[in-house]
C-alpha cells in the first residue's frame, strides 16, 4: 500500500507535471488577484462585456484548434493556421469596402468575401499538404499575403460600416445576452460537435494523434488535413462579421491582437484537458479568460505594454509546457 | 545689430509675461473649478507618440490637480482596443470619460455612455454624443500650412502627400482638405496620384521606405514637396529618406510640432522646412478643465480651441521649441 503510495505522489507533483499545468496555475492565480484588485470584474454587465468582446478571438479559436487538432500539437511541425486572424481581416476589409464604399447588397459583399476565404483555405492546403510546406511557414506568408491584399482592397484606411446586419450583431440582445455571442455560442457548439463527436472528427484527432497510424488504418490523412486548413478559413470568414461589428467598419492592423490571442487562447485551452492536448472547448474557454484577463488589467489601470508583455510571457510558458509535454509523451 | 537683438530679448520676455499672465489665470480658474469624488475615465489610443501622450498626461494630471480620481485606459495604438476600453470604462462605473482621438469605432461606444448618463469630453474627435471637444485650430493649420508649402515651392511643382486619414478621422479631413483647399489657388502645383496611405502604427520606419520608393518613381528635379497631412511622425521617416538618398533639395512640410520634429525642422539645411506647433499637454488639461466646468453646471460650447503656433524655418522652429517649454536649442 505504502508503495503504491510511494509511486503515485511523485507522478503527481513531479517538476514535469507541474511544470505541465503551470499555464492553468498562472492563470487561475492572475485571475484571482484581479478578482480581488477589480472587484467589478464579477459583475454580470462586466462577464456580458467579457464574452462580447471575446467573440472575434473564441471564433478565430475555433479554427485553429481543428487545424491542430488534425495536424498534432507539436507547435512548430504539428498543424498551426496563423492566417486565420488574416482571413477574418480581408473578409472584414471585402464586406465594408463593398457595403459601405460600392453600395452592394448584402449577400454580393457575403459572396466576395467568401471567395477570399475560400482562396485562403485552399491555399493553405495546397502549401501544405500537396508542396509539403510546414504549415507555420505556410500559414505566415499566406497571412501577409492577404493582409497585403486587404490593404489594396482597402487603400489602408478605415471603411466605417452602418448595414443594419452588422448593427444587428452590434448592438442587439436576445434575453439580455449579447446576439454576438448567442450566435457565437452555435458556432461553438457546432465545432464541438464536429470535431469530438462526429466519426469525421474522430478520424480528424486518429490523423492529429498520430499520422503514421491513422494511414495504416485506411484513413486519408492528407485529405482530412487540407480540410482542416478549409475549415479554419471558414471560422476566419465566420469572424470576420464580428470583427466588423465590434469596430462599426474595418480598421488595417486589427490582425495583430488578434493573432496574439487566438495563439495564446488556443494553446492555454490545451491545459484545461485531462490530457494536456487542444481542444475545441478548451480554445473557447482560453479565448474566454484571456479577455477577462485584458478587461480585468485594464480595470486596475496596468499600462497596456505590461499588459502586451505579460501576454507575449503567458504564450511563451503556454508554448513550452504544450512543447514539454509533447516531448514527455513521445 | 545691438538694437535689434534688444527688440527681439522685449518681445520674447512680452511673450514670456503674456504667457505666463495666460497660465496663472488658467491656474486660478482652475482653482475655482473641480472634480473632487469624481471618477474620470481617460482613455487615449495610445501613448507612443509625443503627442497622444502628452495629452494624456495634460488631462490624467488635472484631474488629479482638480480633486478628481482619473481612470486611465490606452489603447497601444489600436484604434480597435481604444473604442473597446470605453465599454471598460463603461463597467467601472465612472463619472466622465474623457476620451482622446480615436476613430468611428468609438461612436457607438460614445453612444452607450451617454444612454448612460455618463457625459464624454472628447480631444480631437467631434461626435455627436460628447458634450464638448478640445482640440487646436485645425482650419488655421490646414491652411497655414498650404500657404508655408507653397511658399517653400515657389508656387509650382509637384508634391506628394502622406493622406491615409482624410477619410476615416475629421480631423485629418479638416487638415488635408484645407491644405488642399490653398493649393486650388496655385494652379502651377500638382499633388501626385495616388496620394500615399501612412500606415500610423509603425510611422516613421514605414515612411522612410515608401518615401525610398517614391524617390526612386520621380528622380532628382521630378519632386519638389512631400507633406504629411494630418501629424508629423511620419515627416521623420520622410527626412530620414531623404538624407539617405542625398535628395534634401525637396521639401518638407507637416502638422503637430512636438519636440523631437522641431529639433530636425532646427538644423542647419534640414529639408523639413514648416509645421504648425500644437500644445497637446494644454488641450489635455482644457479637457478636464472643461469636466469640471460641465459638473459646476456652466455650459459648454461644442468645441474649446486652443491655440496653435505656426513654424516657418529654423529659426522659428528654435523660437517655438523655447516657447513650448521643451528648453533650447
């Protein structure tokens, strides 16, 4: 019995699984210590608040966790999109500039924008999966690509946006809850379902898990991946709504935030599982505590680059724990 | 010689008593003013650049100095986080909000903070649901500044324009469109097309390299001018460029005058020839000042200006640089 005891303890509180949970345990600590420091953070306008502004990143999160999702967690050679914060931004510049500057309908401007989102998608498979590129290169220059491109589409200015759709998405709220994140709440739960209970997302997690053995057992990896890549273009086109929303019109440099936090939100959600890996839920949570984390810095008055350089730390140790427990697993 | 030099020791020590005369009664008006129990909300777009800061500063320190407890957000430069900090602001449950540029993104937060009962003191950003806002004399910059430019010309040439804001904030389309309004009347200029699109986060670095590339479109003797529209951060890449290329004969010219511009404008052949000096730290203050006014019951009028001090040349960009307090050059 002692020595049952004896192997147990150290497993537990070892260096490694401490290490492991250190993203959960720093922010469970930080979110604490603005729980006491801002007490208006636990205010029901304030958690409304929250979740609005979190939108954009939880949908941008929801592509990128089935991109990693199919191409394993390893950050460096596993599957990352990094386009999609990009993909949202062209998407957003392609609806304003057509429903404010051109005067087109609703689904034309829709239609051109899915287009874009299509071409990132399927550009992003192709570098991938049919050049063999690895997907964080691949994926950062098709995202200066189309940041190049949404600065054409938009001369680099800002396109202020008054269609009443996105003033719907603004503004409106069904029962006291923000429509933006009702709407958001479906995409979730959506993703969730598709990838964690559905046998295409299974085969998705067999490919992620482990590509070798996924092919051995007759399933198409490339095709699975490349679809990946496809779908996190669909949450970039799918964001890109709220984007507009949340800023009445598309402002050029957006992308940048945007991409800090989906990286961030989406490799913290990983320590939320049991099993340390990514996960749709565990993205939307991360997308969720990581804008509790800007509001509640920002309500205790902390300079916003404290803010910038203690989000860049959190994804540095959030990337070195996802990276050591990979390697503690292999 | 000596007579001269004694003129001008009068008029800069008139100047300096004038000016002081301005600040104490600023002081004591101040005195009578305040917003003690209050808490103000200060948000600003970001405070990299001299004058976001400034004003920023200008605005945090009189609240304070008038008894109030200020709220400070910054929004790193992110027009996008700026808009959303009200919404922050909006939680805490402040008093006022005095909220320092910003772009359209703001209105409907403007909007939710007035459907609030909070009243919003805006800095360079007219909109329909702030009480009152602080800003300098945008129509004499405009217009001073197409009159140096042309000047600097000799009336004819061609000038290319950094002019990514006239559209997206009005007070970028005050200053450019009457830059431009000046240069219908000197038919022999002509403003190159496309306009170029500064991109504002990155300022100076991203002007030097599209001023390069300009450099090489128009080759010595094609360009007379470049003028940016709307600030000057930008115009220190342009200058940089410029020196680089071994192009100074073409002109310089752009709006906000803070120290480390007026310094270049100061040195010896610097192609940066005119600016118009603004006082940031001054519209900061008003702007809280102008708070107090509205909770002491006075009532505002839609905008507050505040003065502005024209640059012509090296030696009124050391006269300038003195007068603002940024010490001598």
């Amino acid at each position: 019995m002692s020595g049952t005891n004896s192997v147990s303890r150290p497993a537990l509180f070892s260096a490694g699984a401490l290490f492991s949970a250190a993203p959960l345990i720093i922010f469970i600590v930080l979110l604490i210590y603005l729980g006491i420091s801002a007490p208006n953070l636990t205010d029901p306008a304030t958690i409304n608040l929250i979740l609005k502004q979190s939108v954009p990143t939880v949908v941008v999160c929801l592509g990128l966790a089935t991109v990693v999702v199919a191409g394993g967690d390893d950050v460096v050679s596993g599957g990352i999109d990094l386009s999609i914060p990009a993909t949202a931004i062209i998407c957003a510049g392609i609806l304003a500039d057509q429903l404010t500057n051109h005067g087109s309908p609703l689904w034309s401007a829709i239609a051109l924008a899915a287009v874009a989102a299509v071409t990132m998608g399927v550009l992003n498979a192709v570098l991938v999966v049919a050049i063999g590129m690895t997907p964080l290169l691949a994926t950062l220059a098709s995202s200066v690509a189309a940041v190049g491109v949404t600065k054409v589409i938009t001369s680099s200015r800002r396109i202020n946006v008054d269609h009443p759709f996105v003033i719907y998405i603004r503004d409106a709220n069904v029962a006291g809850v923000p429509s933006a994140v009702l709407i958001a709440a479906v995409f979730v739960l959506l993703f969730c379902f598709a990838v964690h209970r559905t046998r295409w997302g299974m085969q998705l997690q067999a490919v992620g898990g482990s590509r070798d053995a996924a092919e051995v057992s007759g399933i198409k990896t490339s095709s699975l991946v490349a679809q990946s890549f496809f779908i996190a273009a669909l949450a970039g086109f799918l964001a890109s709504f709220f984007v507009l929303a949340r800023g009445s019109g598309s402002t050029p440099g957006s992308e940048e935030n945007l991409l800090l936090e989906m990286v961030l939100a989406t490799f913290l959600g990983a320590a939320f599982s049991p099993r340390r890996i990514v996960t749709v839920w565990g993205a939307v949570l991360g997308a969720v505590l990581v804008t509790a984390l800007s509001v509640g810095f920002k309500s205790i008055g902390v300079n916003v680059f404290w803010t910038g350089c203690i989000k860049g730390t959190l994804i540095l140790i959030v990337v070195a724990s996802a990276a050591y427990s990979g390697r503690a697993q292999s | 010689m000596r007579k001269h030099r004694t003129l001008i020791k009068s008029a800069f020590s008139t100047a300096l008593g004038v000016g002081a005369a301005v600040l104490l009664s600023g002081a004591a008006q101040a005195a009578d003013l305040s917003l003690k129990g209050k808490k103000i909300g200060v948000a600003v777009v970001g405070t990299q650049h001299f004058w976001d800061r400034e004003a920023f500063n200008g605005a945090l320190d009189m609240v304070k100095e008038l008894g109030g407890e200020p709220v400070p957000v910054d929004g790193g430069r992110d027009n996008q986080v700026h808009a959303d900090n009200h919404d922050i602001l909006l939680s805490n449950k402040v008093d006022a909000v005095i909220s320092i540029l910003g772009d359209g993104a703001v209105e409907p937060k403007f909007e939710a903070l007035k459907g609030a009962g909070i009243p919003v003191f805006t800095v360079d950003h007219l909109s329909p649901h702030g009480v009152n806002n602080t800003t300098s004399d945008n129509y004499y910059m405009g217009t001073t500044i197409g009159r140096y430019m042309a000047d600097a010309i000799g009336g004819k040439g061609k000038v290319a324009v950094f002019n990514a804001f006239e559209g997206a904030l009005r007070i970028c389309g005050i200053r450019a469109g009457l830059w431009k309004y000046v240069l219908q009347d000197y038919p022999g200029i002509e403003i190159i097309q496309p306009e170029l699109a500064e991109e504002f986060a990155n300022a100076p670095e991203d002007a030097r390299k599209k001023t390069l590339d300009l450099l090489n479109q128009y080759p010595e003797g094609t360009l007379d001018a470049i003028h940016v529209g709307c600030w000057d951060q930008p115009a220190i890449g342009v200058v940089q460029a410029l020196e680089e290329a071994g192009r100074t004969d073409v002109k310089v010219t752009a709006l906000d005058g803070g120290p480390d511009t007026l310094e270049i404008m100061a040195e010896d052949g610097s192609p940066f020839v005119a600016n118009v000096a603004q006082q940031p730290r001054l519209i900061g203050q008003t702007a809280a000042m102008n708070a107090a006014r509205h909770f002491a019951g006075e009532s505002l009028l839609p905008q507050t200006f505040v003065d502005v001090r024209p640059v012509n040349g090296p030696e009124e960009a050391k006269a300038v640089y003195e007068e603002l307090g940024y010490g001598t050059l």
